[in-house]
C-alpha cells in the first residue's frame, strides 16, 4: 500500500476500537489496569508480552500520542513526558553518567541553560558552549568525555538556525549522540531525523497542542536510546496524564493546517515590522533580512509562528509596547490560537546573566511574539497602535 502522507496520519493513527465501536478515541482516565491472570500478570511485568501494567509506564491514550509523534518524526520509538522541561532533563538524565561531557549550541531555552550550567553539574556532568555563527570551531570543544551534541534550531527566542545535516555529520564522526529540541519548528515543518539525529525533544505545551490548555513533553529518536529514557522515566515518574495525552493526540490532526497559518501571520508580521522606523532589526527564518535564509530553506518547509525584533529604545520602550498592546496576550508561554508578546530578557531568560544573554542576541529591547491564528489584519493593526504610543 502506499505511503499515508503526514497530514493524513496525524489524524488516522489511533488505538484501536473498543466494542463500543467509538470514532474517536475515548479517554483511558484509569492508574492501573487488570489482569486476566496471575501467569499475564507475570509476563506483563517481565515484558515477555505487550500491554498495559500501571499509567505511569503506558496507557492507550499516552500510546496513541508517541506513535503519532513518531510517524511524523520518522522515529523507531518515544517515551511521553509530563512537561517539555521534564523531556529535556530525562533525555541527558538517562544516557549519561558522571564525568560525561555536553557540547550544546549556546542559543537554547534558559530552563535548557539552567538544566545544564545548574542542575548536571551536581553529578558530575559538564557541558561546553559552541556558537551558532561560528561552527569552524565546534570540533576542537570535543573532549575525550563529550557524548552528547545538544542543540535547538531554530533557537528560543533568538530563531537562531544550526545546519542539522553539518551537526549530524559531526556527531558521527566522533560518535556523540545528536539531540535536537524541535519544539519551534514542529515536525511538520523540520524533521531531524532525516540529518542523523538520535533523539528529538519537543514540548508538547507549545504548537503540538496549540490552544494553550495543557502541559506535557515527548522524546522520540532512536530505539536503542529510546530504551534507556523509558527505564529512567518509568522509574521516576514524570509521566504524561492519559487526559494530556488525549488532547496532544487530537490537536496534532490539525497540527498542518495550524502551522501553515502560523507561518502565514508570522511572515506578514516580520515583513511589517521590518519596514518600521522604530524597529532595529528583525528576526524569522523565512524573512530575506534573516542571516541564514538558505540554511531555513534547506531544511524546514516554512518559517515558523514566532517572530522576534529589537524595539528602539531598549527595555523602557519594550515593556511600554507590550503594555500598550490591546489584543495580544502578554504571557511567557507560545504556540497558542492567541498571539502572545513576551520579553525574553525580563521572563523566560531573565536567569541568564547580562553577558550570557548578549552572548545569544537577547538584548534589553528585545521583544518575542508567538503569532496566533487570528486574522492577520488584526494582529498588524494591534502591533501598529502599540507601536505608536
């Protein structure tokens, strides 16, 4: 049979029918399940079978949302997660060991950050920072201890892109598992596994959910990987809830046609802003003034739904737009129906330091707005009153 295109997976993987002979797939709200007995219980337990045990190790409905994910991705296996934080964590967490070594791209999340310079430190597990303009010298960083390439393309919030064909190849090279924290560009957009990556991250709180109504994460890569973060996950806990499952998988049906027009309003959002005296510079992936428009074209489809701008004027003109605008949502989340305006450098990066931050373009005037899915017109003419005052 012929391959299913991506856009009818999303809507057509899913569990399988009960006797009730339900359209769509029902909530499997339960912390355990029953065995018929004792000798299934047994093979359950030693996973000589397959089969539900207890919610925190599997559920249909948590099921349904890895293998959805991991059509789209092209990935043997995942584990789902109850945040994107606790995807991250659980991805270096379980194939690492003390006295192992991180190269990340300096351009990542500040929870990523503080996961890496606060948190693994604690056991032993240190990490290097390479900058993203300057890939020439990602190599000499290798130590003898390195095992992970980290990084996040395009960056939060500085859409900052790395060549995932080059940063497969050097992984390979020296035998590092590659990592990629696909969240901006969704699987519809990138797909990472295509360049040699090991293991994606996503936060499902972000476009794969898109309505803003519930926090969760997955990992999905590689098989022999896959296997090490499930034991670490199912012995920890930090399980997605059957319900958080439930709605990822239903919202990822109309995961296409949400980021096409996400990257509809987004473009015409960086065309307007670029155009205006009172912006310094502009930054999406897909705008002619970006650095590495080839490279976006190389390998996403489209530009994305964030897009970021330097206000002149600094932070007091900054945190005088945000308040000035009337329709856009002033939170620290994105990827929402709404189009939501944050300034990284006072929120989600405020724990960075004045010089990690300029490190990676996040300047005091710097403002991020995760373009929603209201009409384009609307969004503009929110932008331009705000501007103006």
């Amino acid at each position: 049979m012929k391959k299913k295109k991506f856009e009818t997976n999303a809507i057509r993987i899913q569990t399988p029918t009960t006797d009730e002979r339900e359209h769509s797939t029902p909530l499997y709200m339960t912390s355990s399940f029953v065995f018929d007995s004792a000798e299934q219980a047994r093979a359950l337990f030693a996973r000589e079978v397959e089969g539900n045990v207890y919610s925190r190790y599997s559920n249909p409905n948590t099921d349904e949302f890895i293998s959805k994910i991991c059509s789209m991705e092209g990935a043997e296996s995942g584990v789902a997660t109850s945040s994107g934080m606790a995807a991250v964590f659980s991805s270096l967490a379980s194939l690492l060991d003390q006295g192992d070594h991180i190269l990340a791209a300096r351009s990542l999340f500040g929870s990523t950050h503080q996961i890496l310079s606060q948190i693994l430190p604690r056991w032993g597990i240190n990490f290097t920072y390479a900058d993203v303009y300057d890939t020439g010298s990602w190599e000499s960083l290798i130590q003898d201890n390195t095992r992970v390439l980290f990084l996040e393309t395009p960056s939060n919030p500085g859409l900052d892109l790395i060549d995932l064909e080059w940063a497969g190849t050097l992984a390979k090279k020296h035998g590092l598992i590659y990592m990629v924290d696909n969240c901006f560009a969704t699987p519809y957009l990138q797909r990472p596994m295509e360049y040699g990556c090991d293991v994606i991250i996503h936060s499902a709180t972000k476009f794969i959910d898109g309505q803003g109504r519930a926090i969760g994460g997955i990992i999905a890569g590689k098989e022999r990987y896959i296997e090490e973060v499930a034991f670490f996950t199912r012995n920890t806990g930090p399980a997605l809830s059957p319900f958080n499952a439930w709605l990822f998988s239903k919202s990822l049906e109309t995961l296409s046609v949400r980021m096409d027009r996400h990257c509809d309003n987004a473009e015409t959002l960086a065309d307007y802003l670029a155009d205006h005296p009172k912006v310094n510079r502009v930054k999406y992936p897909f705008h002619k003034d970006h650095p590495q428009l080839e490279l976006a074209k190389k390998q996403m489809k489209r530009g994305g739904g964030v897009v970021c701008f330097e206000i002149q004027g600094g932070y007091d003109k900054a945190k005088n737009f945000i308040d000035k605008t009337k329709m856009l949502s002033r939170s620290a989340n994105l990827g929402d129906t709404r189009s939501i305006v944050t300034h990284p450098a006072s929120t989600t990066h405020s724990k960075l330091t004045d010089e990690e931050r300029q490190a990676v373009g996040i300047t005091p005037g710097l403002i991020r707005i995760a373009v929603g899915l209201e009409a384009a017109e609307d969004i503009l003419t929110d932008v331009e009153q705000a501007l103006k005052a």
